[in-house]
C-alpha cells in the first residue's frame, strides 16, 4: 500500500505533518517530525529528495519566499541551525566600522556620532544617527557601503535632525527625523543623496518620536500637539491619508525636550501583518487597522506601566514588557496571548527588546546581558544569557531578524551578531 501512494500525496502528509508539529511543539520540531515519516520506507525516503516539498516547508515554517542556497533543502536546513543557534547562545560577534561625519575631538561631536535607531534586512544593517545621517553596512562582509546625509531644514534643538525611525527593503531605504522630514534613499546606488518626500512641520504637528512602516504603508507617532499622535502615509504615492489619536497627549512636554535633549523614549510604533499598527507610550498601548485608523481595536494600560523600548514586531506578533518584569507576545489583529515569560522586576531598567519569528531577546542596561526567550509556548522558554560586550554601558537600540541582531550603545559604539554560522 505504502508503495502504491503517489508521490504527490505523501508530498502532501509530509507538508502537513511539519506544520502540525511546529504549531504543537515549535518551528524546530517540524524536522524531527517529517524525518521520522520518511523512515517508514524507501518510497516515502524518495520523497525527502523532492525541492517543492522543501520549498513548501521553507515558505511555511520559516516564512522564506526566495531561494538564496542552490536547493530549497539546503535553504530548510540553514535556517532550521540558524534557529536553533539562537536557543543555544551561539553567534559570532562583528563590529561594523564606519568613517565619522566628523572627528570626534569633542563631548559634541560624539553626541552626533550616537547611533539612534537600526534596522536590518537579509543584506543591510541601517545605522540612524542624532546628526540626521543613515549609514549602511553589507551584513556579510561589514562594509560600509553607503553613507545618506541630510542637511535640509532649520534646526529645532541640537537632536532635532535626530533619526527616529527607518524602513529598510533589498531595495529601498526610508527614514525619518525628529523634525518630521521623511527622506526615501536606494540602498543598491552607493552614497546617492536620499530624497526628502515630506517636509516636516514641528510646530504644526509635533516631534516625530517614532516612524516605522511596510512596503505599503507609513506610520509616524508624534508627540507635542493633542489629537495628533498619528500620521498615516500610502507609501507607494507618499501621501497623507490619516491624521489623529490621542496616545502621546500626556507625553506633550517629554516630545518637545526630545529636540533639545538626550530623553527617554516617549513612545514606540510598530506595523504588524496584515496591516495592522500597535503603538505604545509607558502608560497606554494602542492597536488599531491600517485600513480603519479611527476605530482603535485595542486600548489598555498596565498598572505598573510599559517599557517603551521594549516593543518590537514581527510578522502578524508583537511583544512588550511592563515595568514589573512580565513580557507579553500577542497576535495584533486578535490580540491573542501567544506568550509570556518573566524578567526580574530590577532588571527593566535601560531594557531594550526586540523579536523574530521564534525568540524574543532582551537587553538589560543594569546586568549588561542578552537573554534569549522561546516564545513558541504559551510559557515562554528562558533560553540562554550572553555577555556580548565586556562593561558594556547602556544600549540606544536594538534588532532582530531570523539571523542578525544588532545594538548600538550610547557610547558610539555598534555590535552586530550574528546567528548564521
């Protein structure tokens, strides 16, 4: 009977039989699974052989819709060890370098040279600086391949050119300042001057705190003016569609010192699949439909409030930590508990965080160490503590993506690590 099944079918068992266990047990027991199917005989072992059942297991377990290995096996294979890399702590550490705008002869010209924001795509880390500048890195060989300066616009304070949020494709690179200029750059044309899209308005509309954002859609969270936390652009045709909200109206007096001084995060914006934004500031956390921003899906606050650098989304998930050490990952367009997991209360001071499809990891400015928690369980999984730089001060940022995390210090200093070995 076994012999008789079309390979079609037992293609299909096979597909169905990963899922099944990476719902239940997470992405890595789908391998495990589907290599004990095909032990059942040789006919069933032929199938392992077959590129479209790896290419279908590729797209549905680790979300890779482009082949970059020679065969969609090998393409499986790396990112199963690249995932299981993070639970065991095994990365390689990289130190991006970079040439200065400037010397940095001075406590000023130092302050330029801190590294605001980052962002990571499979080839480029983006590097936001306080002076306005966007540095590009090539992940593989660390080469500073671009550098996208911007010097349009009065000053508002010395951090006003600050940059609060990148976008970053294979393609194109988008990013924002504090002042409300948004700027769109090619990564693929080396030290091309990027292009100033929308001119900002700080006195009409506040301090642009955050900008994040998708191939589709833009989203700035502005603090300063009431009943304007929002700005919603259609990014193909850079056009303003939607203005409004209310979660940055207690945060007025924090935005404003944003231009002039070296602030706490007043708040944070994340888009998340399918379109959905979830924005949070220390006391309230918002969720709403790109397609009907006036309708807010979710509206809650914690009592011992929210880290705001600690939210970060991937996919259709995002995660956030309160101040009394709980981290919750949820599905935005439900609001789902997917999971949680514990940090010791003292430890949310100076945290960053930052999630990919299987971990979520955290920095904390106190222990000045990087945790790794599994959060494909309901009870999210502490994984494993790294020491990823000797007396390390307190982090600026950080990312994540399936094989890199990066994180920039308030002391000029960047580290790239990277998972893929």
């Amino acid at each position: 009977m076994n012999e008789a099944l079309p390979e079609v079918l037992l293609e299909i068992l096979a597909a169905q039989v990963a899922i099944d266990a990476s719902n239940r047990h997470g992405r890595l027991a789908a391998a495990p699974a589907v290599a004990r199917l095909f032990q059942v005989c040789s006919t069933w072992r032929g199938v392992s052989h077959l590129d479209p059942l790896w290419q279908r297991l590729t797209r549905l377990i680790w979300r890779r819709a482009y082949l970059i290995r020679d065969t969609w096996r090998e393409e499986y294979i790396y990112w199963h060890r690249t995932a299981r890399n993070f639970a065991l702590g095994a990365p390689s550490f990289h130190v991006p370098h970079f040439d200065p705008s400037m010397p940095p002869n001075g406590a000023g010209d130092r302050q330029t040279l801190l590294c605001r924001c980052l962002a990571l795509s499979d080839r480029h880390l983006a590097c936001g600086f306080a002076d306005g500048t966007v540095r590009l890195f090539d992940v593989e060989t660390l080469a500073h391949v671009s550098t996208f300066r911007t010097n349009h616009g009065p000053r508002f304070g010395p951090f006003s050119r600050s940059v609060s949020g990148i976008i970053l494709s294979n393609s194109t690179l988008t990013f924002a300042r504090l002042d409300g200029d948004i700027f769109v750059a090619s990564v693929n044309v080396a030290n091309e001057p990027p292009q100033q899209v929308v001119a900002g308005d700080v006195v009409n509309n506040g301090v642009l705190v955050e900008f994040a954002g998708n191939s589709r859609w833009w989203v700035g969270l502005y603090a300063g003016l009431p009943g304007r936390a929002f700005q919603i652009w259609d990014a193909p045709n850079q056009q303003l569609v939607s203005v409004g909200g209310t979660l940055t109206d207690p945060e007025t007096v924090m935005g404003w010192h944003m231009l002039t001084e070296l602030v706490e995060p007043v708040g944070r914006v994340r888009v998340t699949e399918p379109d959905y934004v979830v924005a949070c500031t220390s006391s309230r956390l918002v969720c709403f439909s790109l397609w009907n921003p006036e309708e807010v899906i979710r509206d809650v606050g914690s009592v011992t409030g929210f880290v705001v650098s600690s939210l970060d989304a991937r996919h259709d998930a995002f995660v956030v930590v309160e101040r009394n050490g709980y981290g919750t990952v949820r599905r935005a367009s439900t609001f789902e508990r997917l999971s949680r997991f514990r940090l010791r209360p003292q430890w949310v001071r100076g945290l960053l965080a930052c999630i990919n499809l299987s971990y979520v990891l955290t920095y904390s400015g106190v222990t000045r160490m990087l945790r790794v928690w599994n959060i494909e369980q309901l009870a999210g999984v502490f994984c494993c503590a790294l020491e990823v730089r000797d007396n390390a001060p307190e982090g600026n940022a950080m990312v994540a993506n399936e094989r890199h995390v990066a994180i920039s210090w308030n002391d000029t200093f960047i580290q790239l690590l990277d998972f893929g070995v």
